[in-house]
C-alpha cells in the first residue's frame, strides 16, 4: 500500500471513532516520509495553525498550556505540535515538551499532543511540520493547531514561517531575550506576546517592539504561570482569524506560505542530493553545476 | 639508646628525589593501577602526600581543637569518649501501629533514638482516602493524616527521654506540630521534646522531588517552623538541611557540601530579611550527609563542611554565639551504593561507610540495610544494619579517640580542598541570586544531572568498579534465607476507615475556621503559619486539608525538566 | 536518497504514582537519546491514563516505566489492561527499578516484557530495544 494510501486508511479509521492510534499513526507516516513524497489534498475545513516562538527561557511551554486551557473553556479542540532539536551526533532526541505541557493536559482526554524531533535539514522539517499540520487540519478534529518550537534559529524560523498567524514571545527588558531574537523571526511575527509580564521593564520593552515593527503591530502581555492575559491573546488570535476569513485573506496568506514551503521542500531535496555528491566535488561553480542538473535529471525522471 | 639522627629535611626537594629515584623505578617494574586516580568527586589523588601537602593549613586557624571553632575536629570536645553517636534507624510502613511496632524492635536491640519514613501521600500532603493516590497508601512510609495517627505511631515511647527524625518535607510544618501535641496531649511540654524535622524544600527540588509548592513560599514555611521551633520547642531541631539525597541522586561530595550549605544560607538570610537573626535560629539547625564509597573523602567531607559552615556562620552571617558555628549532623549510609547483585555484599559496604562517618564525627547514623535494593528492611537485615554500628562502637576502637585522621597529610589536604571547591560553589550560586535562583533557572538540577550521568559513563566503560555489577560478576542473588518485606494489602482499607472514623468524630465547625484563619495567613508571606497550623492540627483537620489550604493560596511547583 | 525520511525508535519513558526518584529514568533517556532514539519523557505524577494518552498520541514502540515506590505491580498491571483494551498489545513494555524477583516473573506474565533492575547497564537496554523494535519493524515491512 502507498503512503498516500495508507494515510488515507488510517484517517478514515481515525474518523470513524478509533480514537488517537491512527491519527497518530498516519503522523508517523509523514514523519519516516521524505517531505516532497508526502502529497496532501487542500483541507476544505482550514483550521488556524498557530505558530508559537522565541527564545529559550520566555515561558513559551507554560503559555502554551494555558493556550489549552483557555481554548478548551470556549469548547475549541486543541492540538499541539511540540518540535525539539535532534541532537546532530546521535540523532535522538529528549522530547521535553509534553512534560512542561503536563499539567495543563492531566485528566483530559480531548487534547491531542504530539512531539516532534526535528530530524534532517530544517527545510525537511518545516515541511514535514507544516505536512503533520495539514493531516490534523484533515482529520477534521481540531478547531485550531499550535505549532510549538524549542530550539531557536534558523529551524524555528522556518517552521514558523509556515504558520498563518506567528506569535513571537518574549519577556520584559532589553537584554538578551530581545537581542536574541533573530531578526528574520521578529520581521515575520505577527503578534507580539511578552510575557513575564509582570517583571520590570514592560513598557520599554512594548515600546521597543513598536518602534521596531510599526505601531499598529499586535501586542499581547501575559504572565503564564498565573493564566493572567491568556484569555486576552485567545481573543486576539480568533479576531486575527476571523478576520482572514474575510476578503480571500487566508487564501492569499496560505498562498504565500505554499510558496514558502515548495521553496524549502525543494532546497531540502537539493541538499540531500548535495550532500550525496559531495565527494565529486571540485570547482564551485562545477559542483553547483553539476548539482543542479543532476537535480533536473532526477526530478524529471 | 642511641637515636639514629639526619641532616636531611622533608623538603620539595628531596620529596621529588624520592619519585624520580623510588617511585617511578616501582612503576616500572609495577605500572599503576590507573592512568589517574581521583575521588569520587574528580579531585587528584596523588601517590603519597607529605608535609609539603599541607604547608599552608594553619594547624591553630584550620584545624584547631574538638569543640572549638572552626570544630573541624568534632562539634563536641568529648564526642565518642563521652557519649556515642546515636543509632537512629529509619523505620516506616503500613499504619501508624506496624511503625510502632519496628520502633520497639529497634529500641529492643539497641538503636538510641528513632526516625520516622512516611507514605508518599503524607509526605507530599495528600490524606489516604485521595481517589488517585489509594495504592501508594503505607507502601513506602508511614501513612499519617491527622494526630490521631501520631499518638498511635508513638504509643509506649517516652518522647522526653527519646529523641525523633520525622523524614518529612513538603509536609513537615504539619508533622511538626503534630509531634508538639503529643506531647502536648500527653502533659509533656514542648521544651522537653527532642528531635528533628528534615524540612529541607530546597533539595526537594533538585533532587528528590517531594515538594509541593513554590521554592519560596516553601522557603517562608520552613522559616516559620524555624522561628516557631525556637520559641515552643527549644531544644528541637525544625530543619535538618540535607545533603544526602542530592548526594544519592548523583551529585559528587563537593556537590553535596556546597550546594546543602547554600539551602541552610538560603533559609537564615530569609529569616534575616523577616527581621529574625540568624543567632536566634542557626543553633538549631542540623545537618544530614550521605556517607558513600570513597572511604577517606567522606572523612574529609565531614570535616569540610564543619569548618566551612563555622566560617560561613560566623564571617557571613555575622553570627556571635559559638552554638551558631556549631555543625551537628546526622548521617546515612548511601543507598544509591548497595546492589542487587550479591546482596550480601551490601553489608561489607555499609559497614566501611559508618565507619567513615564515625571517623568523621557524626551525631547520629542510620546503617541501611542489606536488602535495601528490594524493599523496605526485613526485621533481620535492620538488625545486621544495627549491629554493624555496635561493632564499630564496642570493637574496633575507632569510637576510642576524637577525629583520628586529625593531621593527616591527605585528610587535612583533602579537607582543603573540599573545603574551598564547595566554597567556590557557593560563590557561583551567590552570584546567580542565591539557591531559589539556582532551582528556577535549572542551574542546580543540571549540575546533579550532569554528575549522575558522568557516574553512570563510569560505570559502564568500566572506568569504576562495582563488584559484582561489572566485575566479579555471577548469578548469586542470595539473601542468605532473609525473606524480603511484605506489606499487607489491607493497609490501605484500614486507614481509610480510621481516617473516616476520625472525620465523623471531630468538631467540623472547629476544623472550618481553623483552615480559614490559616488561608487567610498564608497571603501575607512574612506572617508565620504555624499558630494556625497547630490550631488545625489540634483540630483533627487532616494533613491534605491543611496542604490544600497552602496550594490554593500558592499553587503548586512543577517538576524539573533537566536532563 | 535515503536520509531524508528518516527514521527512529520512539520511547516513552514515565513515572507513575508520587514516587519522585527520577535519577535512573533520566539516565535511562539520555542514553537512548545518545543511541539516537526520540523519548517523549512524561516526567513523574503521571497517572496510568496520561501514560496510556502519551504512548497513543506519540505512536512510541517502547515504553519504560519506572518506579521505585513499591507500587510497580498495581500501576503496570493497570497499564498492561489499558493497553490491550486501545489495541497496544505490540507495544515493548519495559519496567525498571527496585523490582523484587518475584514481582518481576509476576509482572511478565501480566504482559510486561522485561524488567530491569538496578545495576543494568544501558547498553542493555539499548541493545534490547533495537533487538525487539528492530525485528518488529522488518516483520511488519
């Protein structure tokens, strides 16, 4: 049986009541799959996928689990996509996340985690994210998809990347929580969350971030380890969702996005193939020849 | 008689004529063992040490006499000439009468003072009728949920002439004001009752992980029993600041020295900021060590931590009374240590770590048992545990002289350097902001994790032996004829009956307003619990009633997630 | 190319009940994380239900139990009911800890598969995972 096949199968049987087992099991499909063999049909239900970044350190685990609590009290099925790094000598992984994301999950059976370990190039695994998401989007199960990462760089820009809406999150004062924020991240955010809100340093920090990205940027500020503002920032991603639901906005965003993602399912392709021919080399300008038409030749075949 | 005389000094000079002239011709002939020799805590053991090793030890300012500041030879001028250790066996299982009945067996054969082990559900402040928590209920511990257990774990026992370790944490200010009120209820005054509360939250957090709520709300409780110990039961010691479970969950000896000093710190400078000198409380604090396997660092370790923390007191805290410098400590033999292959082993290896501790002046020791691996003692291995220590007293002489390994090259230059490595720990976590800041930001988790895992590389490259485990290794799992502990099913139903019986018989109205009052407390951080706490334990109110009370006000903590 | 769908062995590895002594499980992650498996690590307080919801929602092949607060025999034989009631029987179900003998050949015939006890190496469990995932695996392609 393909994968593709398979995939299907599994999400039927998921469908007809069988609960999380073939759900998950078709994830673990396209997880072991190269991402340019998985190929998904367009959800007709789109559901909002939520990316969730930032530097190590700001809370995001803990803000997350409240994301679940406060969806959950206006009755939204949540799922969550955890991604950890891999480590590059072994290429295992601990996925902690689950574990910070525990408590706000003990006793409930609705809320579907799963935990990824970022395997391969990070355009591999951006794609592979953005594919997991798209068969929880087919499943037809959840009413809105956050897209956690615990790693930071050029991963969790790329998986954020794919997201609709990029919540980027940070604490209070200038230091190094802000400074380490890669710019490529802080451009594409599309909401601001500071949180450890109740530290000092807020309104510099609000402040800074307005004068960076525009005074119209979205700003929420929270303090997860009590739940204060969470309901705010629940509210501020519907009304962004609402609000692409008008006027063909998520058709152009997911547009853009698509385009993203072809760009990094295909320089994931043309890295692992370069890495293939990576004893041939010689010249620079010979082994990007010779790897892009190996690539043509490949890919036609 | 004539004296053969010399000219020749014990120099550097001619210390290094000696290794390049003696020792290395043995090394050729004999290649050493290893390729480098170091404590369990990575710190160089050289071949021989000499009088060069120990040049810059000031034998006035460093090692100085028993009794005396900085005590690095003993806390007490006489020790074992005049009084020996005490034996204190951890004992805990089942209903508050099985426990009971292990403290007279142990009190029949010779142990001098007792020490409680509680269920998991106590120590983390759930009653034993919680819904979830039903089949944890006396497995591991004694189930306690309210005085009426109390009174029956110490039936018979004369709690003015006997001294209590309740090995209770998260919970302990309960456990606390439930021993007073035995007494209390007995006619005995709180000022007769001897003993102590481990209490120590902070090694909760990075190591044995029975804690409840935040580190610093919990830091204030403990403060609370400190400053409530002080004024109703002086001559009881509320905190027992601990570094054998951290030691237990892989930290190294100068881990465990540096980073158990750091808690006790920790509680006297927020004792301080609430406007309590720490002379007020210091003298009641004590301290509780993981004897292990390398026999001479233990000693050392001992040692260190007595003159690190008279310094600490003294220097740091600005602390005046002599009674504040003052380390007692309580020991046990590590657990971590014993195997399950070859039991009978684990007797030779608990036996070599009490006499460590003897050497390095313990108050008081727990001996663990052989079939530690597997279960909660046998009524015949706690015995062999007993035994081994009234060996050590009666039979070896080592109880005979105070600190024997007082001037030996390696032990005072081993105590040196525990001494300042546990110091320079310290200093890193003063830096970071204290030890609650070294819990929340992981700093001290992953230190432990770290060592836990190098241990572990160790072990398995077989850089380090562990008879039996890798080396020496058979199919013998003997225990000699021991039958390993059994803990009656029915323990559970039958708490939970009493426990029913207790609620139906007490005075809710009373109960209420007691929990409320001490809600009320709990906001105000500087305010002390513990009048209400002892109001509710009088009460009857349960120890979850009472927990529950504190975690709605402060929440609970969630568990590290350092690798 | 053969990379870029990779596989690996996932484990859950969980703590079940109050016992908090986590030294031995997280040892026992970091060297099947250092032998290039993904462990979902639940930490401790779980409940047989949440172990039960991680190893479905996971799709882990193995999972490790410890526990050294004498409750082993009631949360595994639990757990052994849960998992064949959501069709897990496949699953490789390890137990570590303070486990007597005789609880040990109990625990096998609930269901577990192996129990390792304290002093085992983790190049065992290691070796024994590949084993049994590894046949597994090339049984079911």
């Amino acid at each position: 049986m393909s994968t593709q096949a398979e995939i299907e199968a599994l999400l039927a049987q998921h469908g007809n009541g069988a609960g999380w087992g073939p759900l998950a099991r078709a994830i673990t499909r396209v997880e072991n799959s190269p991402p340019w063999d998985v190929a998904l049909p367009v959800p007709e239900r789109p559901v909002h996928i939520v990316g969730i970044t930032g530097p190590p350190g700001v809370g995001k685990s803990t803000l997350t689990g409240r994301l679940i609590e406060a969806y959950a009290a206006v009755d939204a099925r949540v799922a969550v996509l955890a991604i950890d790094p891999s480590s590059p000598i072994t290429g295992g992984a601990v996925l902690g996340d689950r574990l910070r994301m525990e408590t706000y999950l003990m006793g409930r059976d609705d809320v579907f985690v799963r935990s990824l370990a970022s395997r391969g190039s990070h355009g591999a695994i951006a794609s592979a994210t953005r594919n997991v998401a798209r068969l929880l989007e087919l499943s037809d199960s959840f009413d809105v998809i956050l897209i956690e990462t615990v790693g930071a760089g050029q991963t969790e820009v790329a998986i954020a990347e794919l997201a609709d809406t990029i919540a980027l999150v940070t604490v209070p004062g200038l230091g190094d929580a802000v400074q380490a924020i890669k710019a490529g991240l802080m451009e594409v955010a599309d909401l601001i969350v500071v949180n450890q809100a109740d530290r000092p340093g807020l309104r510099e920090t609000v402040r800074h971030f307005r004068l960076t990205l525009g005074r119209d940027v979205q700003v929420a500020t929270t303090v997860a380890t009590e739940g204060t503002g969470v309901e705010g920032l629940r509210e501020k991603l519907d009304e962004r969702w609402a609000s692409l639901g008008q006027n063909g906005g998520l058709a152009a965003v997911r547009a853009r996005k698509r385009a993203r993602e072809a760009a990094l399912t295909a320089e994931a392709w043309t890295r692992a193939l370069a890495d293939e021919l990576a004893d041939e080399t010689d010249d620079l300008h010979t082994a990007v020849k010779r790897i892009l038409e190996e690539a043509a030749r490949r890919w036609s075949a | 008689m004539e004296r053969v005389t010399t000219d020749e000094t014990l120099d550097a000079e001619r210390i290094e004529k000696w290794r390049t002239e003696r020792l290395s011709k043995d090394y050729e002939r004999i290649p050493p063992r290893r390729e480098q020799f170091t404590t369990l805590s990575g710190i160089p053991v050289d071949d021989v040490y000499t009088p060069e090793d120990v040049k810059d030890v000031d034998p006035a300012r460093d090692i100085g006499l028993p009794g005396e500041y900085p005590f690095t030879r003993g806390p007490h001028a006489s020790m074992y000439r005049g009084r020996p250790w005490t034996i204190r066996q951890v004992a805990g299982f089942g209903q508050a009468e099985d426990t009971n009945g292990r403290y007279k067996f142990l009190l029949a054969h010779g142990e001098t003072g007792l020490s409680t082990d509680f269920d998991l559900p106590t120590l983390l402040g759930h009653d034993s009728d919680h819904p979830e928590f039903g089949r944890e209920v006396g497995k591991i511990g004694v189930a306690v949920d309210t005085v009426v257990d109390a009174h029956v774990l110490f039936d018979g026992i004369p709690l003015e002439e006997v001294s209590t370790s309740l090995t209770i944490n998260a919970s302990a200010a309960v456990a606390l004001a439930m021993y007073l009120i035995v007494g209390d209820e007995r006619g005995i005054p709180g000022s007769k009752l001897t003993g102590t509360t481990q209490n120590d939250i902070l090694k909760e957090y990075t190591a044995q992980n029975e804690f409840i709520f935040p580190p610093l709300q919990a830091s204030q409780l403990v403060v609370d029993t400190m400053e409530y110990g002080a004024e109703v039961m002086p001559r009881f010691n509320p905190l027992n600041a601990c570094g054998y479970h951290i030691r237990d969950a892989g930290a190294t000896a100068v881990e465990e020295v540096g980073l158990t000093l750091a808690a006790a710190l920790c509680y006297l400078e927020l004792a301080k900021e609430r406007g309590i000198e720490p002379d007020k409380l210091a003298p009641r604090v004590s301290f509780f060590w993981n004897v292990h396997n390398n026999f001479l660092e233990e000693i050392a370790k001992l040692r260190a931590a007595r003159r690190l923390w008279a310094r600490l007191t003294r220097e740091r805290l600005g602390c005046t009374d002599p009674r504040s410098w003052l380390m007692r400590a309580h020991c046990q033999t590590s657990g971590v240590s014993l195997t399950a292959q070859q039991p009978l082993n684990n007797v030779a290896r608990t036996a070599i770590q009490a006499l460590a501790a003897v050497l390095g002046g313990t108050q008081s020791l727990h001996t663990n048992s052989l079939d530690e691996a597997f279960a909660i003692p046998s009524e015949e291995a706690i015995k062999v545990a007993v035994r081994t220590q009234q060996i050590i007293l009666h039979e070896t002489g080592a109880a005979d002289v105070v600190d024997p390994f007082g001037g030996s090259y390696y032990v005072e230059s081993l105590t040196c350097k525990i001494e300042e490595e546990a110091r320079d720990l310290i200093h890193r976590i003063d830096e970071m902001g204290g030890m609650i800041a070294a819990i929340e930001n992981g700093y001290a988790n992953q230190l432990i994790a770290d060592s836990a895992w190098e241990q572990q590389l160790a072990l398995e490259s077989n850089d380090r032996i562990t008879v039996g485990v890798n080396d020496f290794v058979d199919d013998d799992t003997s225990l000699a004829g021991i039958e390993l502990f059994k803990l009656d099913p029915g323990v559970g139903e039958r708490q939970r009956k009493r426990l029913a019986e207790v609620k139906s018989s007490r005075e809710e109205r009373r109960v209420a307003d007691a929990l409320r009052a001490l809600e009320v407390a709990a906001h105000d951080l500087h305010r002390n619990r513990m009048p209400f706490i002892e109001e509710a334990v009088r009460a009857r109110a349960t120890v979850g009633e009472i927990c529950n009370v504190l975690r709605s006000v402060w929440g609970e903590y969630q568990p590290s997630t350092v690798f | 190319m053969s990379n870029a769908g990779t596989q690996a062995i996932k484990v859950v590895v969980a703590k079940p009940g109050l016992d908090g002594h986590d030294r031995g499980a997280k040892v026992v992650a970091r060297a099947l994380r250092d032998a290039g498996m993904e462990v979902v690590y639940t930490g401790i307080y779980q409940t047989p239900e949440s172990i039960l919801r991680a190893v479905l929602q996971e799709d882990a092949a193995v999972l490790g139990l410890s526990s050294l607060s004498g409750a082993h025999m009631e949360y595994a034989t639990e757990l052994c009911q849960l998992l064949r009631d959501n069709g897990r029987e496949d699953l490789l179900f390890l137990v570590g800890g303070t486990i007597p003998e005789d609880d040990a050949a109990t625990l096998k015939e609930a269901g577990v598969d192996e129990v390792f006890g304290p002093g085992t190496r983790t190049e065992e469990i290691v070796e024994y995972i590949r084993t049994r995932v590894g046949a597994a695996t090339q049984t079911a392609s």
